[in-house]
C-alpha cells in the first residue's frame, strides 16, 4: 500500500533544487542577460539577417539557461 505524502516528498524536493538552482547568481546572471538581449533586439527592430541571427542565439541561451533547470544531476 503506497503512501499519499510518498510523491509529495519526491516533488518537493525537485522544486526546492531547481528553485536553489535559479537562485544562483550564474543562473540569474545568464539568464537576465539573455533576456535583456531579447528585448534590445525587440525594442531597437529587426532589420536585417544578423539581428535575426543575434535573435535567434538569445533566444537559444534563454532556453538553455531554463533546460538546465529541469536535469535531474545535482551540483
């Protein structure tokens, strides 16, 4: 017979480690300068291929600044 809180345990202990992950300052700092290069390239206009190309690779560092939050090793 499983217990009800057996999951419970295993789920919380995976979101405290991602939320200790995120709050590192190489996670934040990585991640806040991908977003910051996102909206430069948004707000200053898509004009030519390279700024879709500088889009293209800020957008790829926010997505695997998010990904390495959900792997299951620990630090």
């Amino acid at each position: 017979m499983s217990k009800p809180n057996a999951r419970k345990g295993v789920t919380s202990g995976t979101g405290r480690s991602q939320l200790a992950r995120a709050l590192r300052v190489e996670w934040l700092g990585q991640t806040t300068a991908s977003v910051c290069w996102i909206a430069s390239m948004l707000t200053y206009g898509i004009s030519s291929s390279g700024d879709w190309l500088q889009l293209f690779a800020a957008s790829a560092w926010l997505l695997a600044n998010i990904a390495s939050l959900a792997t299951a090793e620990a630090d």
